[in-house]
C-alpha cells in the first residue's frame, strides 16, 4: 500500500514517523527516570498525562515536517527532485531541527532534574547573570558530554536528511488521476490538521492546560512538550510586576486590605477570618450571568422588562450591590477573577488563564472545607484554558462540560442554559444528600449567536419597536430577548426546579454578571455609562432565603474579587484570605474603592480607579492621570487642576493596588 503513495508522502511520512518514534522514547525515559515512583502511587493519571504528552509529540513532529513539505512542493527552478538549493535547504533545515531539539530536550531534562519544572521562558532569567549561570552549569552538569552529544544528534540528522533526500530522488513517481491526487492531498491536510489539533471529537486544540487536569504538578510534567511548553510561557509573559513598588505601598495596600499580622519583607497579605461558630453549613451556587451587564435589567431603571424574575429576586431575601464591577472585562477574565480572587490584569496579548506560569493559584473554593466542588460549563472547558485553571487548582472538583450531557448541542457554546440547569440541579440534588456543596453554573447563552433553543419550555420570542428597545441598549431583537431568555431560565432553575429539592432553603445563591456587551447609549444609566464604564458595570445579587431576613441594597463600590470572601462570610464558614478580595458584609468607608482595567490590553492598557464620588483613570505606567466626577459624569469634565490632592491620592493608591494585584498573579500559590 505505502508503495503506491507518491515519494513525497513517502518522505513527510518516514519523518513524522521518525521525530515522534525519538520524541516519544524521550518522554518514556522522562518517566522512567524522575517518575517512577509516581507510577506506583498514581498509574491511571500518569496514563492520562502520558497520553496527553504524546498528542503534543505528534503535534511537533508535524511541525518540523512543515517546512520540508513546502520545500517539496517548490516549483522549477527549485524543484525538490533536481535543485541543489531546494536539497540544501531542506538538508539545512533538518539538521537544525535535530541540534534545536537535542539542546532543548538536554535543558529540559536538567532543568526538570534541577527546579523539578519542565523548562519554560524563566529559563531567560539566567541570561542577565551569564557568568555565575554559566558556571553553575559547568559545575552541575557534564558540558563535554553533552557537546558531544548535540554534535552527534547534528550529524545524524544530516544522514537522515541525506538518506530522505536520496531516496525521494531515486523512487519513481506513480501516474494519479487528477481526482486522486486531490484525495490523498486532502487527506493529508486533514489528517495534519488533527494532528496538530490534538482532538476528533472538537475544534478546540490540545493545550498547555490539558496536562494541569491534576493537582500534582509532577504528574502534570509528563503531559507537557518542552518544546511546545517553551514557547507557550513565551508567548505569555505579559508584563512583570515592580517589587520595589509594591514594597513602596505595602502599608497602604494592607490597610485598604485590612491586613493586621503585617510583613512587609516577606509582602504577606495573609488575613485569617474566624467563622461564626456555627454548625450550619450552607451550600452555595455560583451562578455567572453570561454578557449580561447592569444597563439592561430594570434594577437599574431600564424600562423595556427584559429581566423581571431577576429584578424581583433582589427584592426578596437578597443583598443586591448596585455599584458592583468586575475587573476587567471578559468572561476568562472574570473565570479567573472569581477562582483566585485576583483581578486578571494580564497584558500584552493574553489572559491569566492561558499563562502556564501562573496556573498554579491559591483559591478560597478550597476554603470550603469537606464540601463537594462542582463546575457545570455548557461548552468545552478547553476554552481560554480554563480547565487547567479549574482542575489545577480546586481539590476533588467534578467538571461537568458538553461531553458529559445527555443533551443537544445548540451553537458553538454547547448545550442550552436551560439543560444546563437541569443536569446542575439533578447533581446538586444528589449531592446534597451526602453534604453540603459548592457549584458554579457558567451560562452561555447572552452571546452572539443569541440561538434560541427549539424546546418545551414555553418561552416567547418579542419584538418591541426597535426605536424604543434603542433608546435603552440594545441593538436588535436577538440581543434584547438573548437576556430575556437568561432571565427566564434563571427563573426555571431558582423557583421551578430548586423549590422541593434536597438543598432548598439551606443555600446561597450568588448571581453575577461577567462582563457587559456593546450596545447603545442608555438614556437610564448614570456615570458608568457617562465616564466608559458600562462595559464593566455588572449586577451582583445574593439570595439566602433563610439567611438573609431582609432584602438591602449595598451602597458600597464591589468588585468580583470580593465575592468569595463575602460568601464566606455569610455562610459562616472560617478561612484564610491571601488575595485581593474583602469581606463586603464589614466594609471599610475609608477604602471605599475598587479597580478597573481595560483599553489596549495588548500594548498600552489603562488602569482605573472607582471611589465613592471620584474616579480616576490613567496608563499602566501612570501617563496622563484623569480626575472625573461621577456626580456630574462627563469625560469633558476633568477635575485633576480643580482637585489636585484628591487626584493625587487616588493615583497613588491606584499604583499600589495595579502593582500589588500584577504581582499576586505571581505569588498566590497554593
């Protein structure tokens, strides 16, 4: 059979075949060598994560093929078959590959064997002290022997280029159909496009994260590729924090914290809450509000009922913080944000999500001590990489994602909300009668393509006049009854499915928004919408039939990275806080503040402030500070001359919150 294929597949396929047979022997020996005594206590996960290591090998190993195909498929003059050039390109290119992957698979293996990681871009920290690194690994490891190892590995892929080449030259070329050659063309590419995908069964590719599916970062090293690895840490540095600054506001941070064991060598921001005392142990459900932003419920005066179980569940044994914000926008963003208590201001072309270097996280979900974690998510958790972020760091966490439903896909996001909440419930339901639980609902449906899902459910499409539905944010019909339908099924799964259940009257419910969607000026909105803060401005709702008598308003500024510790606290429960979030139940009037981060988060984002009266906008690195009022809000009305002090203090707690957060990415671990 492989006779009849044409040289060229015969050669990309010998050297496919060749680089992933060598890349898969060097992962075994990887196993066998820092490993083994894992295999003994954890076999089926090493399974999982050597079979995860293995797609990426596949994925490299077509990746050095590349080039060698589009040399092949040169025209004359450089005809692969007959050009010198076309031959010492391909000759060149080979054997760099060969002395590329030698010297990167040494330095994994001696980094892996010195810091216990897979190699990645910290590795560039040794460069800016050259000469005591170069001496450490003279010292530490047989530089000769390993010279000459890379020298050999080089001369052997030239033999292996000169023995591919050779033999493309010599073989004859079978006379195909014109159809033919387009299947095994075709054939070819899709079969490439897998293998570098990494999966059959979605489009989503095989990342980094996959390998983070356990908690012990030793089985999750078998799964990475160092190569691949290597340039996916590159690929998200993002920008570094300034110890010296966040040293420089240590105090302030730690009052606006409420930090009492103060260190401000080491940078603790440790604070040890006590529970209540109490034996009552409440589940609590996180439920994420899709795209939907605080211009769009009624709450909030727009006129146009798009959300009316949601704006009567406020008002019935609920808190509900009307000058609630989150972050950043953007629902990885805000996946991150409400795991770690740390807003994601990541820049420079990514998120905190999909940074292999800061995957490792402290999270007070654990903080929940002996209850079950569940994770429901309509689509594919490999989005964004928030598997890695969820599986990694949250112990004995049951995610449940669209292969686990008995339920039809509806769009690109997965199952419908409404199947969503059932499968959540019926867990819950089960759940409940072992324990209390934790469980985040991630809806999906308030998102272009706005699908309305074809069921049972009763629920009516409308069309006000668009002139009218205008005035009040939105932009078409789609987007105006994609949030009724969020607020329909929020009342499906809250007053038809929970009522009778095993976890009703003893549960919070935490309803929050992750972000805003573009729309029209809403003449019913005040400063968020005057100063550019809609986009950030979400609702956030906690319903405790049962713990909370009364519903309140909360007046205070509340960011997402609060809502944890809140949650916490109103269940009672004790818990070590080491992140950026507070206890919204015991406010501080004097830090009456939160944080925003946006603009151009790949080159020049800006970062803003949030205070009772004022807010205050500038660049990352403090270039034209702005001074607004939200009583008048206007972004014509710059107060910095009129209020220099209040500008002043603001830019400076706005500089040590920015720095403190950047560098708790780094230093949150678990």
């Amino acid at each position: 059979m492989l006779s009849r294929l044409s040289p060229r597949v015969r050669m990309l396929l010998t050297l496919v075949l060749a680089v992933f047979a060598v890349l898969v022997l060097l992962r075994i020996g990887f196993l066998l060598y820092f490993l083994r005594p894992q295999a003994e206590m954890n076999g089926d996960a090493l399974s999982q994560a050597f079979w995860i290591g293995v797609r990426f090998d596949l994925r490299l190993a077509l990746l050095v093929m590349l080039p060698v195909a589009v040399i092949s498929f040169l025209p004359w003059p450089l005809r692969l078959r007959d050009s010198r050039i076309a031959g010492a390109l391909m000759i060149i290119w080979l054997v760099l590959a060969a002395l590329v992957l030698t010297l990167f698979y040494i330095a994994d293996f001696a980094h892996f064997a010195y810091l216990g990681e897979r190699i990645n871009v910290t590795v560039m920290e040794f460069f800016n002290d050259q000469r005591d690194s170069m001496a450490m690994v003279w010292q530490t490891y047989p530089v000769l022997r390993l010279l000459l190892m890379l020298a050999v590995m080089g001369y052997v892929g030239y033999r292996f280029a000169r023995f591919l080449l050779n033999r493309y030259r010599s073989q004859p070329w079978p006379e195909y159909r014109w159809y033919i050659r387009l299947a095994i063309v075709g054939a070819c590419v899709a079969l490439f496009c897998v293998g570098i995908i990494g999966k059959v069964t979605s489009v989503v590719p095989l990342r980094w994260s996959n390998a983070f599916f356990s908690g012990n970062v030793q089985i999750s090293s078998l799964g990475l590729n160092p190569v691949v690895y290597f340039f996916d840490t590159y690929t998200n540095q993002g920008k570094s924090y300034d110890r010296a600054k966040v040293a420089e506001h240590y105090d302030q941070i730690a009052s606006y914290l409420g930090v009492t064991e103060r260190d401000p060598e080491n940078l603790s921001f440790v604070r040890h809450v006590p529970g209540n005392g109490s034996d009552r142990r409440p589940n609590v459900v996180f439920i994420m509000l899709e795209s939907l932003g605080a211009n769009r419920l009624g709450l909030y005066g727009n006129p146009t009922g798009a959300t009316p179980h949601l704006d009567a569940l406020a008002k019935d044994h609920s808190l509900f913080f009307p000058r609630f914000l989150v972050p950043a926008s953007g629902t990885a963003r805000t996946v991150f944000g409400i795991v770690t208590s740390i807003p994601d201001v990541a820049w420079g072309g990514s998120t905190s999500s999909r940074n292999p270097l800061i995957i490792d996280q402290y999270t007070l979900v654990n903080q929940f001590d002996d209850y079950h974690k569940l994770y429901f998510i309509g689509g594919d958790a490999g989005w964004a990489n928030i598997r890695g972020l969820l599986e990694h760091n949250i112990d004995g966490l049951e995610l449940w994602e669209q292969k686990d439903y008995d339920a039809p896909t509806v769009d690109v996001w997965g199952i419908s909300d409404r199947e969503l909440f059932k499968a959540a419930h019926k867990r819950a339901n089960e759940a409940a009668k072992d324990g209390p639980f934790v469980m985040f609902i991630q809806t999906a449906a308030n998102h272009r393509p706005y699908t309305i899902p074809v069921d049972d459910s009763g629920f009516e499409y409308k069309t006000p006049d668009m002139d009218w539905l205008g005035k009040y944010t939105w932009q078409d019909h789609g987007q105006y009854n994609a949030a009724r339908l969020l607020d329909f099924n929020i009342n499906f799964y809250l007053n038809e499915l929970v009522p009778g259940s095993a976890y009703d009257g003893n549960t919070i419910f935490v309803l929050y928004g992750d972000h805003n969607t573009r729309g029209t000026f809403g003449q019913h909105m005040g400063w968020t919408e005057h100063l550019g803060l809609d986009g950030y401005h979400v609702p956030l709702i906690i319903h405790a039939p049962g713990l909370i008598d009364e519903a309140r308003e909360m007046e205070m500024n509340a960011s997402l990275v609060d809502i944890l510790p809140t949650t916490l606290a109103l269940a009672g429960l004790p818990y070590e806080n080491r992140t950026m979030g507070r206890n919204l139940l015991q406010p501080d009037p004097d830090w009456n503040y939160v944080t925003v981060f946006g603009g151009d988060r790949s080159v020049r984002p800006y970062i803003g402030l949030v205070g009772p009266e004022h807010y205050l906008q500038m660049y990352h690195d403090g270039d034209q500070a702005r001074l607004y009022s939200q009583v008048e809000p206007s972004l014509d009305n710059e107060l910095s001359e009129a209020l220099p002090e209040k500008k002043a203090e603001m830019k400076s707690l706005l500089e040590g919150l920015y720095e403190t957060q950047r560098y708790m990415l780094f230093h949150n671990k678990k």
